[in-house]
C-alpha cells in the first residue's frame, strides 16, 4: 500500500474554517515509519509558505479518510 499524507489547515483568524489537505509523495512510501519520515518536512515547508495564513491542526499518513469533513 502506498501512503498518502492527509492533513487539515485551518485559518489563523478563523480557527473554525478548516480545509483538509493531501500530499501524495514523488516517491515510494511503503511503511507508516517512512510516511512519518517523509511528512514532518513536507508539512514543514507548507507552514513555512502559508503559515502567515494557515496552521497545521491535524495530520497523518495513510489511506483517504473515509468521510470528506474535517475528521481525520
């Protein structure tokens, strides 16, 4: 199975409106541990571009989320 990193942002003035977000890795990503390897710099450089905006609320890596709402 291939993971995906799934994370929810929400607006810094507006801490209610959330948005869910995807990131599917150029490469492999095999096991939950390389997920977790690979995801740390990837929500980082996001927060680095948006974060005068967004924040990072939530996150993980793995399959969809089953509902598209905000629960991950």
């Amino acid at each position: 199975m291939l993971y995906g990193l799934y994370f929810l942002t929400c607006l810094v003035a507006n801490p209610t409106h959330c948005v869910m977000r995807v990131h599917r890795f150029s490469e492999d990503v095999l096991t939950p541990q390389q997920c977790l390897a690979v995801a740390q710099p990837q929500m980082a450089a996001w927060q680095a571009q948006h974060g005068d905006r967004w924040r990072i609320a939530k996150f993980r890596c793995g399959s969809p989320p089953k509902d598209d709402g905000t629960r991950i």
